[in-house]
C-alpha cells in the first residue's frame, strides 16, 4: 500500500516538474549507484536488494545511456565534484559471478564505466558462497522438514522449516559446519542439504552463488570496468590488525592476478563502518570508501564515508529517477530534521 502510495506521489510530482527542478539544484551533486548480482531463476525474489534480474538491469542501463545524465567513473566523480555536471557513478560489490556472465555485455553494449569492489576469499577458493546458498535453500523450502546427519560432526537431528524461524536456523546450520575445518567439505554439506530439499543450485551445469573466478576477474579488468577493494573475507573487523590485515590480503590477492593495479577505492562490507576506521584505510592507501548509506556526494562529503543508492529488483523505476535527481536526497534531509 505505502509503495503504492508513494509511486502515485512520484508521479505527480514528476508531472509538475519537480523532478526537472530536482535536478537542476542537485547538479553539483553526484548520485553513486550500488549494485550486487543478478537473477538466473528466482533469485531476485529472494533478495531484490542482492540479485536483479539481468532484464531489469538492461532497462536501468539503457534509461542512463539514452538520459541527460553522464556516467562518469568514480575517480572523476571525486576529482570533479562540486561542479555543475549532473553526475552518475555506477558500483557494483562483491564480485559475484553474474557480473561477467550476465552484466558485462550489457555495460559494453553501452559503455559505461564500472567499479567493482571484489572480496576475494571466495574468488580464490571458489564453490557457493555458504550463508547466501544456505539461505536461498531454506526460503525456498518453508513448510519442509530438514534432516541433517553428518558422521564426521556426530550429528543427527531433525529441523522444520518455516518463514519465522529461517534467520535462526541458518546460525545453527552455520555453527554446527563449521567444526569442519576445511571450506570444500562446509559447502559439500550444503550442497547436500539442497539435494536433500531438492533446490537446486546449479545453472547450466555452473553453481549458483560462486564469485567470479581468477580467470573471469582478469578478464573483467581488460574492459571499462575498475577493480577495487571489498576485504579478503567480506568482514569489517573493529581491531585495528585484523582489520588492516583483511584489506591487505584483499590487495595482495588482487594484484597477484591484476599486477600494477592501482588499488585505492574500499568499500565497506555491507556497509558495516566504525570512526576508527578511517586513519587505518589511509595507512593501507585507500583514498575513497564506499558506504550503502543513503545520499549523494557532495563538495563536503567525507571521502571515506561516500553514501550511495542501493537500487535492486524491488526499486520502481520512478524511485530510481527520484534518487538520481536528488529528490529523495532532499526528502531525507527535510524528514531527518
């Protein structure tokens, strides 16, 4: 009721003007879009905010190319922000293995500029991503009863399934598996209890919820698209060593397959940030860090807590244009207060 709401409201308001009016005091602004993966089945129902239907995708690109906007890369967004240019940033998190197979031709069909912040853990020990497969598995299993039996963990016990108690279960299922000390044997259990549900986790013979491998990051970097940093283990430590450690290892991991590239863009774990933070990143050479806060960049925005728009499956295309003109930038200012 309330989307529907405030769509007819966008509506009228763009009908008025109010958008074009946005826009014009918004453009020393620049909105930096956030993306994640993309929809082979059903994906996009299970998390909208995570996984776009590549279609959807498609039309977000083709409005941008075919607007006023220019789709500028992150670097110039930095470096010219504060003047009148009408600015859009396209980011992308995480690395998922639909950036390639499905985003890639529709960013060079267009030509526009992407960057990318990769978590590399799992691009260098490939498989499913456990806790985004494992939730996947038991949302598409409400009503059914699970039996998880594992020798080599001592375990036999029964769980049902139901939309209420998913969160909980996926912590129990977690912690029971990782007593098993290697990640091949974690995912095995997984992908045995998809078998066991019948979901199923494959696409064309490929996994579903696998990173980008070396082969396809390598191979990404050759195009208009920047690679930058997300941390090792997709975490966002509050001790300092181990949070620099992450960002190290995510550099260091990188560059062993992207040699002499310039890593100076972060971008914080699902936006999990703390104020100590910031000195640590600059000892490690990030210049710009990248939040899923809600807002634009503007001449006074800290550098290394950048808002975004994080836009998805679930965004009606009339909410899209308000967050690019900088209507619902305003909005939130106004309410803020």
């Amino acid at each position: 009721m309330y989307k529907t709401f405030k769509v007819a409201v966008l509506f009228i308001v763009k009908l008025l003007g109010g958008f074009k009016l946005a826009r014009k005091l918004n453009a020393r602004n620049t909105c930096i879009l956030c993306y994640h993966g993309f929809s082979y089945y059903d994906e996009h129902k299970f998390r909208p905010k995570l996984f776009m239907r590549p279609e959807t995708f498609s039309k977000r690109m083709l409005w941008l190319k075919n607007s006023d906007y220019q789709v500028v890369t992150l670097q110039k967004a930095i470096e010219e922000r504060g003047r009148k240019n009408n600015f859009i940033v396209l980011t992308m998190d995480d690395g998922w293995a639909g950036t390639f197979e499905l985003a890639n031709d529709v960013l060079l069909t267009h030509k526009l500029p992407l960057t990318l912040y990769v978590t590399s853990y799992y691009i260098q020990k490939q498989g499913i991503v456990i806790n985004v497969a494992l939730a996947y598995i038991l949302w598409k299993s409400q009503g059914k009863e699970l039996i998880l039996q594992n020798k080599r963990l001592n375990i036999d016990t029964k769980f049902y399934i139901e939309a209420s108690n998913i969160d909980q279960l996926i912590k129990e299922i977690q912690h029971i598996i990782s007593q098993l000390t290697d990640l091949s044997s974690r995912q095995q259990v997984v992908i045995s209890i998809a078998e066991q549900l019948k979901v199923s986790l494959y696409h064309q013979g490929r996994l579903l919820f696998r990173l980008l491998n070396e082969q396809e990051l390598a191979a990404l970097s050759m195009y208009d698209i920047n690679i930058q940093l997300h941390t090792h283990r997709h975490c966002s430590p509050k001790i300092k060593e181990l949070f620099q450690n992450e960002v190290q290892k995510n550099i260091s991991y990188i560059q062993s397959i992207i040699p002499r590239i310039k890593l100076t863009h972060f971008c914080y774990p699902s936006g999990e940030h703390y104020p100590q933070q910031s000195p640590w990143l600059k000892s490690c050479g990030v210049e710009s860090a990248t939040t899923v806060s809600a807002g634009m960049l503007t001449k006074t925005t800290d550098l290394l807590k950048i808002p975004r728009i994080l836009d998805g499956e679930d965004v009606h295309q009339l909410e899209f244009e308000a967050e690019l003109c900088g209507l619902s930038h305003f909005f939130r200012q106004v309410f803020s207060r």
